[in-house]
C-alpha cells in the first residue's frame, strides 16, 4: 500500500498540528477554521446558504398551509434508505403535528424500484376517487422523475420535490414539472426536508435534529459547512434525544447513548435502518422512529435487529461470490460483476466492499425476473454517476452522486452494457487513481503521542466523509512485543517503546494477515491513529495501527 504524506510539517506540539490538520483540510481562511471548530447551529442556516432557492421554498410551505386550509390528503413519498426513512419522518411528523391529513408512504424495493416510479405510481393513482391525494411531497427523491410528475400533474395532483440528488437535465429544464422545488446538491435529502419543515414549524424541526444527523452521516455527504452543523448538533440531539424507536436501536445496537459518534452511527445504527430497505420491509423502520408507544416500538426494533444479521449473511455470501470471479475483473479499471444469485438489497454494500478492497470503482449487477439492477461505488476523482450517463442509452435509468449511483438494465443487455463499461473505463479512468493507498496527514514525533495531543483532535469531531480519522506517520519507535487477540484470533496487540522509553499500547485490528515477527525490536515506521482507551475508568493513550514499515535508513549498516 502507498502511503501518501499530506504535509511535509513534522509538528511539535498539539496546535501546530492542528495547523496542520485545518490546512490539510483546505481550511485557509480565520473565518473557514472558526466556522468548522464551531459549527453554526443549523437553526441559523439560512436557505441561501445551502443553495436552496428561497422562493421555491416559500412556494412550497403557502402551498402546505393550503393542504391544511382545505383539509387536503397528503402523501409523503421517501425513499427506502437510512436517508429517505429519516427524512420522511422528518416531514411527516411535522404535517402530522400541523394537524395535516399526511400519509408516509416508503416504495418497495423490489416492487416498484428506486423513487417515484410508474410501479410506485399505479399503486398511488389506482384508489377510488376519495382517496386519492391532493398533495404529494417527495423526500430524497424525485429530481429525475419527469415522467411521474407528468402523470402526476395530468391527474391533477399538486407536487413539491424535495431532493438532493444530481439533476439530469432535460431540454431546457432542470427539474420535472412540479409546483414547488425544494433541491440543493449541498444537502443530504433528509436536511433538505427539514429546511422545509423548519420553514412549517421551527419548534418541531429543533427536536428532529437527531434524524439529521443519522442521515447526514449514513449519506456520506462531506462534513463542512451546514453538514457538519447538523452532523455536530444533531450527534448531541441523538444523545439527549427521547425518541423511544431510536433508543431501542441504540440499545440493540449495543451502543453507549453518553459517547454516540459517527463510528457508531456509520456501524450501529444507520445499517440497521438501511437493513428494511434492503431486504425487508422499509415501514418497519419508518414505524419504529415515529411510534411512541414502546411494546410497539420494541416489536419493530426487534425485526429491525433480526432483518440485519440476515442482511450481514447475506452480504458475506455475496462478496464470495464476487471473488470467484476476480479474475474476469481484476485487471480492469472498473470491476462490474453481475449474477442471477444476488440480492439486489445489497449490492450496494457489495460494490462498496469491492471498491475498498482493490481502490477502484465497483459495479455490482443483480438480474432479476424482468430487468437487472446495478449499484456503483467509486473513488476520489471518478464521478460514477457522469461516467454512467455516458452509457444512459443503453440504461433503464440512472442516477446518484459522484461517489455512488443506482441504475436498472434490461436483462438482456448486461453483458453487453458490462463490456461497453469496462471500455470506458479504459479510455477514461487515469490508472494513477487506482492505486490502493493510505491517506497520512504528517508525521509527528513519538513524544507528541500523548494525551494533550489526542485532547486537541478532539476539536476536529465528527468525523466523516471529507473529514477523515487523521492517520500519522511516527518513525522513532520501536516494537518490543506482540500477541494475537480477538474471538477470531485476527487482530494483533502490539507495545511500542518510544525514544524517551515511554511505552504505548497499540492494537491492529486484522493484523494478523500481516507478518511482522522480524520487525521485533527493530527501529519501524508506523502509520497510525490516535485514541483513549478506556478501561475500568482509567484512560490510557492507545495507537491503532493502519500500516508498518522497517525503517531501513535507521539500520546499523554492519
């Protein structure tokens, strides 16, 4: 693995690195560093910040008052990720509190596909008369959906669009033809709708920043400006929050409410929501965040706990199944693997799994009984969802972010589509980003691994997408012990010794696929985070180790 150093600083002391770490973070300016140590509340956020146009806004809250006026139906129409899910109870909790007639409607993954689709519509349009709705509203999705929101107006339906995905522009238009647009690039979907609900109800959208910081989090948006505000506060929301759903789940998670953070919200909570969506039912998840009463609740935690493990077997047995075919991809620019025997719920996690584990984008194709479905993680510096619009005449449908996308193939054309793919990757994807490297921020001395040091990055939290875990480089310590621990036996604990003699712990969590038995009391180089570690109420430092190298100049040359 290539280590790639970002500053060629060696600090000295807690705040030069500090420096160092803002710098790094493209943090030049005195009011870019304040505003990222001390985040605006998202109370303060203002539509202009954030791209949303205040206008299209404004549109759409008169048009909601109406609905209440005129005692209005109202679907909520979301999506079935930990984003859509969060977001839809976002807005239905605040027209459900506003005395709205509003019904959250969440799709079916395998039934009517991803967002407002014509499968998705027919069960909406084919009610009687007196059930039809006179308002729908869309959560993070819908900015692709000219199509629906045609049948939408021909019915007579009004629509507001809220969403946050990238447009696919369509003549001389960037949206589908709606009442109102509630859209920004610079938002996850569910703090878009809550840019709306705040608009309806300021009271009520202050005790849901908990959903906003779980979404923004499990969206993976970068954590700067107004996402960072609602990842911050939102963290201390989900900690002080008395949602009852979200309790159980942290429960079940196994989670410390006290020391909730992106980690556990990434690893805890968010993939337990995601697991409806995925392959159960998304309801469940909408049910357990909205419902009050806990016999409820516990029932659907419950389900949502079980859905989860079998989506965990679920995933294992198809990244197996990916591997055996390694040879048909691995000298590609792009993987895409495509089988009858995956479950389209996962394939997500698939392709994102692929992409970690060889540094290049991944296509991971599910073909179903009538057309196939495709998910695709990439990496920094190959937008996945531009690359695929260069192949859109041979797609379904196509959409998603720079980072990731989803779209759907005829079952037919997979092959061809998966060729046509890896030709354009070729052709466009520079080699130079394929190469599976490690992010280091600077080296540091071994003496400024200390408390005062990891008290200081403690600013820099939360973490995330565009605000990684800094790792660091450390070359004057030496390792004098070693043991393998773990249920599984994959881990390794290492002692460090630094040049003063003070000794560290360290733990390498799956080092034990790495042979460092010679590197025993020689001089190393180790690239690595830094961290508390808390054991019956003594706090220790403790290193996690991220990559080791013998430090060869330093070697006696006898």
């Amino acid at each position: 693995m290539k280590w790639v150093l970002q500053s060629p600083i060696n600090p000295s002391n807690p705040q030069q690195l500090l420096e160092v770490l803002l710098f790094n973070r493209n943090l030049d300016t005195t009011s870019q560093r304040q505003e990222f140590l001390h985040p605006t509340h998202p109370n303060q956020i203002t539509p202009q910040d954030v791209n949303i146009d205040p206008k299209e806004l404004q549109k759409a809250v008169d048009l909601i008052h109406q609905a209440k006026k005129e005692k209005w139906r109202v679907v909520v129409f979301g999506d079935y990720d930990c984003d859509g899910i969060c977001g839809t109870t976002v807005l239905w909790e605040t027209l459900y509190s506003m005395g709205i007639n509003a019904i959250p409607l969440i799709p079916e993954r395998e039934k009517h596909g991803y967002g407002l689709s014509n499968k998705a519509l027919d069960d909406i349009l084919n009610q009687p008369e007196d059930q039809l709705p006179q308002l729908l509203i869309t959560v993070d999705n819908g900015v692709v959906a000219y199509d629906a929101f045609v049948r939408l107006q021909q019915a007579n339906i009004k629509t507001i669009l809220t969403d946050h995905h990238q447009v696919d522009r369509r003549g001389d238009t960037d949206y589908p033809s709606t009442t109102a647009v509630v859209h920004t690039t610079k938002l996850c979907g569910t703090t878009v709708a809550w840019m709306l609900a705040r608009a309806l109800d300021f009271k009520k959208a202050e005790s849901m920043l908990d959903l906003c910081a779980i979404a923004t989090i499990a969206d993976q948006v970068p954590l700067f400006n107004a996402n960072r505000s609602f990842a911050k506060h939102g963290i201390t929301a989900i900690r002080d929050s008395t949602r009852v759903g979200l309790n159980l789940l942290i429960e079940y998670a196994g989670l410390d409410k006290a020391k909730i953070d992106t980690y556990a919200i990434n690893y805890g909570i968010a993939p337990r929501i995601n697991a409806m969506g995925r392959i159960g039912d998304p309801k469940d998840a909408l049910r357990l965040l909205c419902s009050t009463k806990e016999e409820k609740v516990r029932a659907f935690a419950q389900s949502v706990q079980s859905t989860n493990l079998d989506r965990q077997s679920l995933t294992t047995s198809m990244i197996d199944e990916a591997l055996r075919h390694k040879d048909t991809w691995i000298d590609e620019h792009i993987i895409v693997v495509h089988s009858d025997a995956f479950h389209e719920g996962v394939i997500g996690l698939v392709a994102g799994k692929l992409m970690e584990m060889f540094a290049k984008p991944a296509i991971v194709i599910a073909r179903g009984a009538k057309s196939a479905k495709g998910s695709a993680r990439s990496v920094p510096g190959v937008n996945i969802t531009n690359l695929l619009r260069q192949l859109k005449h041979e797609l379904l449908d196509v959409g998603g972010h720079p980072m990731a996308a989803g779209f759907s193939v005829a079952n037919d054309n997979v092959a061809n589509f998966a060729t046509l793919l890896r030709r354009l990757g070729k052709k466009s994807i520079d080699p130079s980003l394929l190469v599976k490297s490690l992010q280091v921020e600077c080296e540091i001395a071994g003496k400024v691994v200390d408390r005062a040091t990891i008290e200081s990055l403690q600013a820099l939290e939360p973490y995330g997408s565009g605000n990684v875990v800094p790792v660091f480089m450390v070359r004057d310590l030496r390792m004098t012990q070693q043991s393998i621990v773990g249920k599984d036996q994959r881990h390794r604990k290492l002692v460090l010794q630094r040049e003063d003699g003070i000794v560290l712990q360290a733990m390498w969590f799956g080092g034990v696929s790495h042979e460092i038995e010679s590197l025993l009391n020689a001089p190393i180089e180790i690239a690595v985070t830094l961290q508390f570690n808390e054991w019956n109420g003594k706090k220790s430092v403790q290193v996690v180790v991220k990559g080791i190298k013998e430090t060869y100049s330093n070697l006696d040359p006898r």
